[in-house]
C-alpha cells in the first residue's frame, strides 16, 4: 500500500509531498485510520537513561519540526518521536525549493534552514497530544543569532521545553545554519556543554525530574575529531550522543540531478559514514556513553550494522520517507539481531 501512495506522493514537489503525506496522516489519525498503516514491530520495549522505548527505531528529527503530528506519527509504530529542531523564535527556514531528492541512490538533499513555528508554538503542540511514549525536543539556535550568543538560543529553548520533554537533543551539527557546526569543536564546545550542564542541574531541581541531554554530531568530522567529542561528552557527563546529522559529501550522487544543490545529504549513501562514527565513538568511550545511530538505514542489515558498531538505539528520516512504516519493523529486526 504504501508502495502505490509514495509513487503518488514522488509526483510532486519534495516539500509539497511531504505537507500532503503528513496532513493525510494527521486526518486518518483523526478518523482513527493510522493503526490501518502500523508496521506491527515485533521487538520488545528498551530502557534506556530512565526512559521506556517502545522499540528500538525512533523517528529523527526534522520531519515534525513543530509537533503538529506527534500522535499520527506515533500510531505508525515508532519507538520513539524526536521532533524539532525547533529554536527560540519562529523562522521562515531558506527560500523555496530547499528539498531535493534523488530516487537513483535513494538519497535527500535538504537546506530547509530550521523553518519552524518558535519553541512556544511547540510546546502548545506537545500539551495538545496524547502520546505517552518517548518524545524527544531537538533544539537549535536563530539564524539572526551570532554564534557568539548561540548558547543563549539553547538555554532559553532548554527551559522552555524541560518540563515536556523525555529528553533534550541540542543540534550542532545542521550545515544549514552559518557556523553552527563550528560549535562541535575546542574550547567552544566546552563551554557550550557546561553552560548546558549546569541549566539541566537547576531544571532538575526546579521541576523535580532529570530529562537526559544528547549531542547530535556531524559524519563530516574525521577519526581524531570524533575521539576528542567522545571524550568531551564523557568528561561533561553528557548522557548520549546522536549520530549523526547529514552529510556535505555528494560522492556517491555525482553527475545525478539535483548533486550539486547546497545542503545535507542524507539517505542510503549515508550509512557507512554515520556507522563509522558510532563504531569510533564506541571503541573510544567504552560504555560511558550512550549511543542512537541515525544515517541511511534502509533495511534491516543496515539496522543490524549499526547494532554491531556499538549503537544503543537507532532512529530513521529518509529510509521513512522511501521505504515507509514497513522499515520500523524491518529496523528493528535487524537490531535485534544485530
Ligand atoms: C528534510 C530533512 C530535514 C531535517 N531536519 C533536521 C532537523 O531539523 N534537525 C536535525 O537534528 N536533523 C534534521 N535532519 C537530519 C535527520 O534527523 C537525520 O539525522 C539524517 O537525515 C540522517 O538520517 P537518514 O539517513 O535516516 O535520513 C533532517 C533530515 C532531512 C532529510
């Protein structure tokens, strides 16, 4: 079924299609239809940092950049929900079109540029759904913010989401927001992790609960930069790391329309590079860190391989949007023997 709707869907525009199919998703939530299209996962739940995953596959973020549709996404049969990334003030994101895909290599190009509602806009959404599981807030900066003042952004979105969120994702690693991934490296990064040490120290003491951070991280960083963020993150006792966010690599898309469009490369093509950087992370920091492995899962070997590199839980984007609710179920087979 889904097969029939994407080959609908991929006649239009990439951002046209994907407001349709999430409206559509929204309204057969509404009529209670969603559970017609569940992927029927078979694994069983995880704990994880104090926190019940239904399964082992979570949705990445980006698609629902604002929670307008957390319960219809849920009803799909994910293990968990990351929505954002979302930032202090509402933005438009890049001129139009900003999302591209390339069917050939089962690929997405995107510089959407954090488009979103604000985090208070946000916020009403996650208050206004019935989803009990998981749900992760994945925060970022203005792009009308200099750097400098970058850990501001993070701050004042951290408090605005803490009481709501289970945990809290702080993008760095967007190359679609001038800068931002300068924020990944030296005493920058040190300082940015203490300022959000510290805030989550006085939140749980304020609101009585501990919601886990995680840094989401670049594929595009080398093997000796990877070790210096493990082991950043294992000194700052950051909970979990996510890795990782998409690519400026177009190696395996050159000469294909849309290659040379600006933005992050995700998809297929994806999964070795991302695997690579668990399998470093994992072999630096031992079990001191928490792993979710994110980047061109298409299938179940590919949820197995990043199983093997030392990933504690996995999330999808664009294998999703290729290969539908059926791949949450596949994923999580392959993780479970992988
Ligand atoms: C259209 C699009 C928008 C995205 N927006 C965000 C975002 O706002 N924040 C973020 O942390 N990651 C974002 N991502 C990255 C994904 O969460 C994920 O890390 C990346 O796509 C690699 O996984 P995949 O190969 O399964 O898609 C976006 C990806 C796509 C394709």
């Amino acid at each position: 079924m889904y097969s029939l709707l994407q080959k609908a869907l991929f006649q239009l525009p990439a951002e046209t299609s994907h407001h349709v199919a999430l409206a559509g998703l929204d309204i057969a939530h509404r009529f209670g239809l969603s559970k017609l299209m569940t992927s029927n996962v078979k694994a069983a739940p995880i704990e994880l940092l104090g926190m019940q995953f239904g399964n082992p596959i979570g949705l990445a973020a980006g698609l629902d950049k604002n929670g307008d549709y957390i319960d219809g996404l849920a009803a799909l049969g994910f293990g968990s929900i990351e929505i954002g990334t979302v930032t202090p003030r509402a933005q438009p994101g890049n001129p139009k079109p900003r999302l591209f895909r390339i069917p050939e290599k089962q690929v997405i190009v995107n510089r959407m540029g954090f488009n979103n509602k604000g985090v208070d806009y946000l916020v009403e959404r996650v208050k206004a759904s019935n989803y009990q599981g998981v749900l992760g807030i994945n925060i970022g900066k203005n792009v009308d913010t200099v750097v400098e003042n970058a850990t501001n952004d993070y701050l004042s979105c951290m408090r605005a989401v803490y009481p709501y969120a289970s945990y809290i994702t702080v993008n760095l690693s967007s190359p679609n927001t001038p800068g931002l991934r300068n924020l990944q490296h030296g005493e920058t990064f040190r300082l940015l992790l203490e300022a959000l040490k510290n805030e989550q120290l006085k939140l749980k003491i304020k609101h009585g609960k501990t919601v886990p951070l995680m840094i989401k991280i670049a594929p595009d960083l080398d093997a000796e930069e990877v070790k210096s963020i493990a082991n950043v993150l294992v000194e700052y006792q950051v909970e979990a790391v996510i890795a990782t966010n998409t690519t400026l690599s177009r190696d395996a898309v050159q000469g294909l329309e849309h290659a040379d469009e600006a933005g992050g490369l995700s998809g297929a093509p994806l999964l070795k590079a991302s695997t690579e950087v668990v399998r470093t992370i994992r072999s630096t920091v031992g079990d001191q860190l928490k792993i979710i492995g994110v980047g061109g899962i298409f299938d179940a070997e590919g949820a197995a391989e990043k199983r093997r590199a030392g990933a504690d839980l996995l999330q999808i984007y664009s294998g999703f949007i290729y290969k539908g609710p059926q791949l949450i179920r596949d994923a999580a087979e392959g993780f479970g023997r992988g």
